[in-house]
C-alpha cells in the first residue's frame, strides 16, 4: 500500500521493490501482448542529413497483422517532424503477391510498383536488399503530398504462398528472411533516407521482458511498448 502524505511508497514497499518491478512487469505482459498486431521498428542504413536518420527511426513504424489468412502491413508516421514514406519494398519470405492497398483519406496515394525498382542504398547492407519482383509501391506525384506524412498511413496487404501462414511471415521477419525498406523523403533538410525492418527479438521470452519493462517507463500502448523496446535494445 501508500502512504498519503506525498504519495510516497511505505517503508515495505521501499523494501521489496523487486516485488513491485515483477508487478509492473507480469501487468505489462499482459497489455502488450492484449492485441495480435506487430509493431515493427526501422533501422536506417543511410545518413544522407543531419538528424533525418533519427527522425525517421523514431516515427516510422510497421503494423504486421492476420488478415484473414492474409499479411497486412500498416505503414504509419507518428509525427510530429516532417518526413514522408514515398516508396516501399519487400524483400523474399512466404508472401504471394500483393492483393490490396488501403490509402488513408484525403492524401495519402500509393500505387503497385515504384522508381527506382530496389531500395535506394539496399546494395549497401549485408547481405544486400533486392526487392522480390511485384512486392513494391510508391506514392503517386507529387510524392510529398501523396506519401505518408506525419499521422497519415498506407496498408498494403499480401496473398500467402500455398499452405504458407501468417506464423510463416513472423518467423521470416524475426530471422531476416524477409525484409522491408521504405524509402523517406520530405525532410526539413532536404534529405532522404533509406531504412530497413528492426527484425522480431528473439527468443520470445527476451521480447516478452523488454515489452513488460516499459511499464515502467510510461508508454501504455503496444507502440509505446515497441518504442521503449528499441531503445533497451541499442
């Protein structure tokens, strides 16, 4: 219990805080893991401008989801620094081919296809990204009106290969057989940049700790969850 004066915890507290820690951590469990969404981070493998790479880091994140049987993707940018996600690739993995793309209204304009045809950069990183034919999009011109800006989204949604599930699709994204690049213009900067999926922590029980630490740290959404993951993990 507390005490009212300060709202300072009691001496039995103050004694036992792994007993709170462990609280916090089992009642963080389970709110992160309430929904079947995977929030999915990105690393930058270009720094082509002063802070873009952080700012993009930093708001720009992938939702993966079953979608009866099939794979969505919600592109989605937090805000609140200018950026744009112009172009997306996907890179191999249990995906058939891409049967839906969800804009969000009024802006947001994506369309099958994209220039250039690879990730910019994506030769750059080991082994290098060489985006699986078909498994890309691009905003339409003028693509800083028609990306996805600060609190707007794209969903693109895949058909699965034969007896392929989506657990096929969270494997492949937790060991690098699959990957996805967005390609993020529209900075105050001038630059762009490119960036690859942060791969699912393994093994599930390491994910499922980090996830519950947040508690702590105040973020108590699953992105919030993700946030304060990516950060542990640096």
């Amino acid at each position: 219990m507390f005490s009212t004066t300060g709202i300072r915890p009691t001496a039995s507290i103050r004694r036992y805080p792994f007993f709170v820690l462990f609280s916090a951590w089992i009642f963080a469990i389970l709110l992160c893991e309430s929904s079947s969404a995977i929030i999915i981070s990105f690393d930058s493998i270009t720094s082509n401008g002063v802070g873009s790479p952080g700012i993009a880091e930093d708001q720009l994140f992938v939702e993966a989801l079953d979608v009866a049987g099939d794979a969505s993707f919600r592109f989605f940018n937090t805000g609140p620094d200018a950026s744009n996600i112009s172009e997306i690739y996907f890179d191999d993995g249990s995906l058939l081919g891409i049967s839906t793309i969800i804009d969000s209204p009024p802006t947001v304009d994506f369309e099958e296809g994209a220039s250039p045809g690879n990730l910019p950069s994506g030769n750059s990183i080991s082994p290098a990204f060489e985006v699986t034919a078909g498994f890309l999009a691009e905003a339409g011109n003028p693509s800083p009106k028609k990306g996805v800006a600060p609190l707007e989204e794209v969903t693109i949604i895949f058909d699965m290969q034969g007896t392929q599930t989506f657990q096929s699709v969270l494997d492949e994204l937790a060991d690098g057989r699959l990957r996805i690049g967005i390609h993020v213009t529209a900075f105050d900067n001038g630059a762009s940049e490119s960036l690859v999926n942060v791969p699912i922590p393994e093994p599930a029980t390491l994910s499922l700790m980090l996830l519950g630490l947040t508690a702590l740290n105040g973020y108590p959404s699953i992105l919030g969850c993700r946030r304060s993951m990516r950060r542990l993990l640096r």
